[in-house]
C-alpha cells in the first residue's frame, strides 16, 4: 500500500514537500545588531551580534547563513587591540533604532553565507551607513575606508567608499545586485584590498562594514505544493491528503531525522556542513566535477606548468572567471579534515604581493588548490623563457618586481599572523599579473607536505643555486634561507642572467662568482643588463653586507636605510672550487666534466656538499 502511494506522480509531491522544509528562500541579517523589524519595510532582519575575533565564524542558530572574519585590528605601535569577548567587530551609532544603527566590521576580511537556498536568482540588498568617520570641518572626518564586494565571486565594487558613495555624507546608501544560486550557497565576501587611512579617527576604522543584508527570490518559491499536469490539478488536494495519510508516519520519521542531522546534511558540492565550519569562512570549497569542468577534464592543452609539487592547469569557473588550478601530489597521507585545515590557514594570508588561494577540492583521492589566475606566466619565463614572445622588462618595471617580492617576503615573515618562510623562492615561483606586478606562489604549500614533520632537517626543500648554505648543509632554517634565494633572484633580474650558465667562462659559470669577482674589481655595474642601461639608476643597486630582514630589504630599495658596501666574499664564496677535468663526474654537452664542492664550518666540523 505505502509503496503503491509512494508510485508515480505521489513521490513529485513528496519531494516539494521535502524541498519547502530544507531549504529556504529569503534572509534578512541586521549586521553586528540586534533582531528588530525594518519600519519601512517591515521586514524581520535576523540578529547578528555574536562576538567575532581574529579568525571565526559563526552560524545562525537556525543555520541558514554564517559569517566569518579575519585579521586583527592593531594600534599605531603594531599591537593586537582585540580585548576578547568585549570586542565583538561590530560598530554602534548614537541613532534611532534601525538596521543602518550597528554595523559588522573587519580589519581584513568579512564573509557572508547563505546557506540552504533554493537554487535560483536572487536580488542581493547590501546595506551601507558609515557611522565610524564623521563629516564635518574636523579631523576625525579625514578617514578613508576603502574596500572591495564580491558576490558569488564576482567583484562588484572596487574601491568602494561609503561616504563617497552617499555623497560625502553620513547617510545610508544601498547596493543591489542580482546573481544565481546554484549549489545552494549564496558568498558574499568583504574584503579590505590595503588602501585607505590608517588610525583616522581610530584604528578600528581600516576594513569593511555593512549594516545590513537582504536576499530576495527573483522567482516564485517553494511555498506549497502544485500539480505538474493541467488535467490533475482539480485532484490536487485530495491526492495530498491521500499521500500524506498513506505515508504520514514514514514522512514524520523521515523529518525528525533531517532536522536531527541537520548538521551533517550534504550539500550538493559534495561537503557537509562540518567541512564547510573547518574553512572558517575563508576559502570556498568546490567540487571535483566544477574542476573537472572548469580545466575539461584537466586536458594536456591547459596544462601551463609543473613543480615539486604538482600540476597546474587554466581553467574557467562558470561565471566565467579565469582561475589556476594546482592538482598536488600526495600530502603526506593527510586525511581531507587535516587537508582543509591547513588551507583555511594558508588562506587568510593574503597581500597584494602574494597570489591569491579562492579555494580548494578535496574528493576521493584528488586534493586541489585553486589560485587567481596569472596572464603574464612567471618571471622566469620573462626573463629566459624562450618559447613564449618576452615581455618588454625596461629597469622601472624589474625594480618594482624586486621590491614586490621583498614585501611579499616581509609580510610571510614578519606581518601575517601565522610565520611562513617559502623555501623555494626563485623566477618560476613569482609570478606576473596583467599589469606586471610580482606575486609570490607556493606560499604555505610545504605546511601540506610537512605538517606532520617533527625535524624541518628530514627533508630539505628547493632548488640548487637558490639554497642558502646553512640550510643545504645542515637544514638550518630560518627567514635568511628566503633572503639568501630573495638576493639571487635579484641578481637574476638585475643582469638577466640565469644563476648558472654553462655556456659562460669557467670562471663566471656562477652568477654569485661572477658578482663577486666585477665587485672586487671595481666593476659591479658592469652585472647590470645591456638593454635597460638607460633607464638603470645606479643608486638603485644594493649589495648588503650581511643578510638583513626582509623588511630592512624593503627599507632599503625604498631608500629609507643606508646601505653598507660588504668587505670581502663570505666563507662559503671563497672555499668554493670550481675545476675542470677530462674523465671525472658528469660530462658536459662540451665535453667537459665538472667537479664542484662548497665547504663550511659548522660547530667545529667541515661539510661538504
């Protein structure tokens, strides 16, 4: 009996009547305030006054959308301000009450979820009223908040100022945009891009805000149930009956168990709920057939590299947004729980410098990354690449680059909130966006291999001719091993020579011997490569006596730090051998064989590599 009520047109009922219980159609969020019901409107604008820190996030008590935010704000000194459950990143003005009275805001980024929607188009209302910058003839008024919206992905605003946007006024403005759900989740992400004023009128005012979120369905909702045919929809209500008396006991099971397990429902990319908390709102999880789909299949035509640590392919995401997808090796044996963990971390790193991480895929045996996508391929293939036309690298542009990297650098080391040293800082791992400004990829990727690594020294990663010697010989590693790789890769730069030519005098194989040797004749200009001699300004060229920090590297390619001319090759440099013989090692395309070996005193012994 219940299997024959269960037959046919019966099980379309059933499944609506299922949708209209798991799924929602609208959210209204009153951001960083209190429930309360918009006067003009009279619509319910859902709470959203939890407590907020650094990295969190937070889910509606009814689960239908979540909110995560990262960074912290700081004072003028560089310190942490955050003062725990008394700081809850949210704004208040002294107005009446409204959803434009309190206000969300993030010192970096602020993340919005809906989650559960009927798939559909949907009108997004993003609520704005600048209530922490005054107007007015006073100081307080000078602040610039500047940031950027996305929605679904796709940037909306650029730059955005509130206050501009009203007019240089302190009155609400709102923005409106129509986008499609189709995966049930609706993003919307504010993210602040480092422009702006900082501490003007307080430091709480660098980063997003919004007052308030509204989601509309463009469409007719699952509101009740309809017959799919013309000649039965006269017999609709008595079928309902007769369906929900024939299977109500299974139906009121069924239910319980759904809101039971709520928590651990699948969404339709493939995740659960669980999965989706550990992203912490901070990287989007796709699904493996969006990735299939985006690089067809991963065919060999959109394969446009390959390192230590995998595969990268072009793809195209379906709204139509160019992405890189890196397809890993094997993580060490990570299970998909530790392998989300560790992106959620390397994602809320970001700077301009850095190459942005959208997010990740994790499903059956495949783990992705994917990254923004990078018009002008790498340095190294600007600079040696031969099968690609070269970009035009007059001197402006490849001192930009070197102090594009430095910065990227110092904030890994010194200014993100987890400390990264790269290990593998070389041309083919800075990239170059449409305007050439340097990127550094592979950023936070050996936490995926070595996670689970108790001695850095079991495994030395990186490439020969970039590795610092402390760190090849003895696996020392520190922040001067990325310095150590920063200078050759200016050297790089600087001559357009590669760190070592074999088609160059024994003597000046080596870029690093070749330096030294011009610098003790009084004739380092001589490094600097032919085609950007007339625009190369000698004051710009920088030979440090020791390693410095990155962030003094910076300080002085800006100029702001004095530069002291090195005395002499360091150890390493003067005990290194470079002979030629006739039957020994490995022979060269010219016939030569080459023996070569670098020694170094560590703790009272002698190494050799």
């Amino acid at each position: 009996m219940i299997i024959e009520l269960m037959s046919g047109t019966s099980v379309h009922y059933i499944i609506q009547l299922l949708i209209s219980f798991l799924t929602v159609s609208s959210l209204a969020i009153n951001c960083g305030g209190p429930k309360l019901i918009d006067s003009s409107t009279r619509v319910t604008f859902e709470s959203d006054n939890e407590t907020l820190s650094a990295a969190s996030f937070y889910m509606s008590s009814e689960e239908s959308w979540g909110v995560g935010s990262v960074g912290f704000f700081v004072n003028d000194s560089g310190l942490s301000i955050e003062r725990s459950d008394q700081y809850k990143y949210t704004a208040n003005a002294n107005q009446n009450p409204s959803i434009y009275q309190t206000a969300r805001l993030s010192p970096i980024s602020l993340r919005y979820y809906g989650l559960g929607l009927e798939n559909g188009i949907y009108s997004v209302e993003l609520h704005f009223e600048e209530i922490q910058i005054p107007s007015g003839q006073v100081w307080r008024s000078l602040g610039l908040r500047f940031f950027d919206a996305f929605v679904q992905g796709i940037r909306k605003l650029q730059d955005f100022n509130i206050k501009q946007a009203a007019g240089d006024s302190n009155v609400p403005i709102t923005k409106i945009y129509n986008v499609s759900v189709t995966e049930n989740i609706l993003d919307v992400h504010l993210f602040w891009a480092g422009k702006g004023t900082f501490g003007i009128p307080s430091e709480e005012t660098r980063g997003p805000l919004v007052s308030a979120i509204r989601v509309i369905p463009e469409f007719k909702a699952t509101i009740g149930i309809e017959s799919s045919s013309n000649n039965s929809r006269t017999r609709t209500t008595g079928i309902i009956i007769g369906v929900l008396v024939g299977v109500g006991v299974l139906l009121c099971l069924f239910l319980v168990l759904v809101r039971k397990n709520r928590k651990k429902r699948k969404f339709s990319s493939g995740y659960d709920s669980e999965d989706f908390k550990n992203m912490d709102g901070k990287a989007h999880l796709f699904s493996l057939s969006e990735m299939k789909i985006a690089t067809k299949d991963f065919d060999i035509e959109n394969k446009i590299g390959e390192g230590g640590f995998g595969a990268v392919y072009k793809g195209v995401l379906q709204d139509g947004n160019l992405v890189a997808v890196k397809k890993l090796t094997s993580t060490s044996g990570q299970g998909k729980r530790e392998f989300l963990n560790e992106v959620a971390t390397i994602s809320a790193v970001q700077h301009r410098n850095l190459v942005k991480l959208y997010g990740c895929c994790s499903e059956e045996e495949e783990r992705l990354l994917v990254f923004e996508y990078m018009p002008n391929n790498s340095l190294g293939q600007a600079l040696f690449g031969s099968d690609l036309p070269k970009l035009s690298l007059d001197w402006p542009i490849r001192f930009n680059i070197c102090l594009g990297v430095a910065r990227g650098l110092a904030y890994l080391h010194e200014e993100s909130r987890i400390r990264i040293i790269h290990r593998d800082i070389k041309p083919n791992n800075i990239l170059l966006d449409e305007y050439l400004n340097p990127k550094i990829a592979d950023f936070g990727l050996a936490r995926l291999y070595d996670a689970a690594k108790t001695h850095i020294s079991t495994r030395v990663a990186g490439t020969i001719g970039y590795l610092a010697p402390e760190y090849a010989l003895r696996g020392h590693l520190t922040e001067k091993v990325d310095v150590f790789s920063f200078g050759v890769v200016a050297l790089e730069v600087v001559s357009n020579r590669s760190h070592e030519d074999r088609n160059m005098p024994d003597e000046t194989v080596f870029l690093l011997d070749s330096a030294w040797q011009l610098y003790e004749e009084g004739r380092l200009l001589d490094l600097v490569d032919t085609s950007v001699l007339s625009s190369f300004s000698e004051e710009d060229f920088a030979t440090p006596t020791q390693r410095p920090s990155m962030s003094q590297v910076v300080a002085m390619l800006g100029g702001a730090m004095e530069i002291n001319p090195p005395q002499c090759r360091p150890g390493y440099m003067r005990d290194w051998q470079l002979t030629s013989q006739n039957a020994t090692n490995s022979t060269t395309g010219d016939g030569k064989s080459w023996t070569w070996g670098m020694s170094l005193t560590v703790e009272g012994r002698s190494d050799k590599l």
